[in-house]
C-alpha cells in the first residue's frame, strides 16, 4: 500500500526526542501496521479539457493571456513597475479598467459583496468551496500604529460574517495574516525571544481574555502592543468559532516562531470540540518536519485540536539571501526534489493520525502539484478515511489550476479556492506579491494553458459547424 509503505520508510527522520516524549496514541497513529488496501476510486489523471466547459469563451481567453503573462519571468519580477507606469501613462480610471477586465477578474472575487457573492455562487455550483483573504498584510519597516491595526481586525471580522452569512458558505474558510494585526518587527523580538525561553500557551491565553500578564524581554511599549494585537486576535476567534475556520498564513523564518506562537494559542483556547484555527507549515523550510511534529505533541498534552495547512513555501529566493547575508545556515531545503519529498512524507503522517482520529485533526492540502494531490487523494482511499467529513480536505488559487479543482470535486472531495477581494488598489500589491513569491508554480501552469487552449479549439469547431 503505497501511503502506508512510504510513511514507514521514512519513519527514521522522526526526531529522537519526539519519539521519547510522544503519546502513545501519537506513536501508535504515527506508525500502525499496514491494513490490506480499499480498490481506489479514481485515477486522477488530470488531463481532461472537460474540466473547462463550464467557463465562458471570454474567460477562457482572458484566462490564456494572463497565463502567457505570467510564464515570463522578467515581467512578473518586474509588474509592480510595469504596473505603476501603465498607471501613470494611461491614467488611474482607464488603468482599473484595463486591470478589472484582465488580472483582477482572474484573480480577484470582486470589490463588495454583491460581487463577491456572484462569483462564489458560481464557483458553489461547480462544487468548490470558498476561502476568502483580506489582502491585508505588512512586513518590516511598514507598522502602521494601533488605529490601523484595529481597522484591519474590523475588515477581518467583515470577512468572518460574509463567510458565514451566505448561502454560498459550506463549511466556510478564511485566510489570516497575523502581520495586520501585530507588528512585524514585534514578532521578529519575539521570535528572538522564544528562542532562549519559551511563552506558555496559558500565558498568552491568559492575555487574550483580557488579563495584564507579563511577558519577559519586552519593553512596555512592546508589551502593551502585543496585548493589544492578542485581544484583536481573541476577537476574531470568538466570531469564527463555529462558523468560519480561520487559516493563519506563515510568513518568513524570522518571525514564524511567533506567528506559530499566537497561533497554537488561539487553537488551545478555541479549538476544544473541532479545529477552528489552523496554523501553515512551510515544507520548504529544512525545520518543519520538527516544528509540525512539535505542534501535534503540544496539541495532544494540551488536549486540543490541529488544524494544518500544508504548502510549499513561498519565500525561498529571500529566504536564502537574507541567511547568505547574516552567516547563517540555508534554512531553506538543499533541492526541489527535497522539498518534495518532505511535503508527500509530512503529508502521510497527518493523513494516518487523521484516520485515527478525524475529528481531532484536519488538513488542508494547498498544493498545485498534481503528484501531491493524487498521492493524498490514493492515501485517503486506502486508509478508508470519510471525503464527506471535511477532515481532508484540497486548495487552490482562485483562478488558477482549474483543472485540478474541478476534477477532484467531481470525485466528491472539498475543493477550495484561495479568493482574495478588494478594490483594485487594494488587491493589485497583493497580487504583484504572490505572484513573485509562486514563480515555480507559474512555471507549471503550462499544461493548463494546453488544456485551455484544447477547450477553445473545440468551442471555436463548434461555432464553426
């Protein structure tokens, strides 16, 4: 059986002092027996055009040229320049224009909610499931003060009521950038912090409803600031708890620690029955095969449950610099073939503990990799785990690999899609972001546009008859 021969060949990289420490239940999930093979549903090939009929003749060759775009690297490192300047030259009403009807409407969901609301009924009816992302965040040198930080939790609370209150919402979704709500610059101290002495979750539990504790090694400026960020934070989890699951996005290494740490936080003061708050991990980076297996440790001693997002990673370029420049080891995987091998493997463990106990732990498989997806979707087949319960579940960027979405919820698994939305100005920096930092998955959307393209040579022979 192949989840199970995989995960156990690689048993040998768990960490000695996890294999000491852990649960039995953990160990015993971890690494059970072989149990004979369920015959797989579906061989998820991923190859058929079908999976376009659904769009419109204009989307598909709107969806062509942003595609051929994007396949350049030169232009995508250089759109935030390209942009400003068609900005400049063309003026800003003719600019939005010409962004609303290429990029931003393959990309975006809309600017309000009645928009927002038509392009996820229409993503509903193909069986697809929303994960809406405030394009709110901020990195190094761009703190913007406590106002601001409050207007960006109200916009996150906005986006927890429109999940919820829509008939489109099932089992709805959100993204959350810990960086709009606490200063990057903070996180990096405390991930300077925790690194020679620990928080306790109880601690910042503690704080979050209401209480003035004391956290070492921060100034009284810093302390009162991070307070402040841990109630908006309670806020947002008090409103998604049953309702809205909340996925926190991790961000670069020298704040992750931190964004780890509030978020462990909210899952053991919010995660009791089912797993409203999930945490990412970064496959990429050599330390998450540690890191995650350190959170489903804390989760089992401190009896909460684990909801994972499992990606790549999209910070390897700056990742690599940023350590060259400092004298420190690459924290980055020595190949791309490493980084896969560290996501199918992580990907097996989570998958067993699930189909031990699905309803203490959930996952999100974040990936455009086709090989990942089939391995997880084989997985889930043979370990006899229920694609109904949601313990498993697929996301992909809205607008992008289709017809890997489409496929996989025809075969009845939850599919989401990543939706960002907001005004032009708002999401476009957003948008020049991501696509910088998902260059490699750029690069393999060449079969899509092939699959495209095949739609399109088959709509026009028809309008040709």
């Amino acid at each position: 059986m192949m989840c199970t021969r995989l995960l156990s060949s690689r048993l040998y990289l768990l960490p000695t002092r996890l294999k000491s420490t852990a649960s039995p239940r953990m160990v015993q999930a971890a690494v059970a027996a072989d149990k004979p093979p369920r015959p797989l549903a579906v061989s998820l090939a991923f190859e058929d055009p079908s999976a376009f009929h659904v769009k419109s003749l204009r989307d598909l060759f709107r969806a062509l040229v942003v595609f051929r775009f994007c396949s350049f690297p030169v232009l995508v490192n250089n759109c935030d320049k390209l942009m400003s300047t068609a900005r400049s030259i063309l003026g800003r009403r003719v600019f939005a224009t010409l962004m609303r009807s290429t990029v931003y409407a393959q990309f975006v969901a809309g600017e309000n909610e009645k928009e927002i609301s038509e392009s996820m009924e229409k993503m509903s009816t193909l069986g697809l499931r929303p994960m809406l992302a405030v394009p709110i965040e901020e990195d190094l040198g761009e703190s913007t003060g406590e106002k601001r930080y409050n207007e960006n939790m109200d916009a996150m609370l906005e986006c927890v009521r429109m999940s919820h209150s829509n008939a489109w919402s099932k089992d709805p979704m959100m993204q959350l950038k810990v960086t709009a709500l606490l200063s990057p610059e903070l996180c990096v101290k405390l991930t300077k912090i925790i690194s020679k002495q620990a928080y306790d979750l109880d601690l910042l539990v503690r704080a979050m409803d209401g209480e003035e504790v004391e956290f070492h090694g921060l100034e009284e400026n810093e302390a009162a600031h991070f307070h402040c960020s841990l109630r908006r934070l309670n806020k947002i989890g008090e409103a998604s708890v049953n309702k809205v699951r909340v996925l926190v996005d991790a961000e670069y290494t020298y704040m992750n620690p931190a964004l780890s740490l509030v978020s462990m936080a909210m899952m053991k003061k919010f995660n009791k029955d089912s797993a409203w708050i999930w945490y990412t991990f970064q496959c990429y980076l050599k330390e998450t095969r540690t890191h995650l297996l350190e959170a489903i440790k804390q989760s089992q001693e401190g009896g909460f449950c684990l909801g994972v997002k499992l990606v790549r990673g999209a910070y390897m370029d700056k990742e690599r610099k940023l350590a060259a420049k400092e004298g420190r080891p690459d924290p980055v995987q020595d190949s791309w073939e490493d980084t896969n091998d560290n996501y199918n493997s992580l990907l097996e463990v989570l998958l067993r503990l699930i189909a031990e106990e699905p309803t203490r732990y959930r996952i999100i498989v974040a990936t455009h990799n086709e090989e990942s997806v089939r391995r997880a979707a084989k997985c889930v087949e043979e370990l006899g785990i229920d694609k109904s319960r949601g313990s498993v579940c697929f996301g992909q960027l809205l607008g992008m690999c289709d017809h890997v979405s489409l496929t996989l919820a025809k075969e009845g698994y939850a599919v989401y899609k990543s939706v960002p939305y907001g005004s032009v100005d708002d999401t476009l920096p957003y948008l020049v972001r991501r696509a910088q930092e998902n260059q490699t998955v750029l690069k393999g959307i060449r079969k899509e546009r092939d699959l495209l393209r095949q739609e399109l040579r088959r709509r026009l022979s028809l309008g040709a008859r």
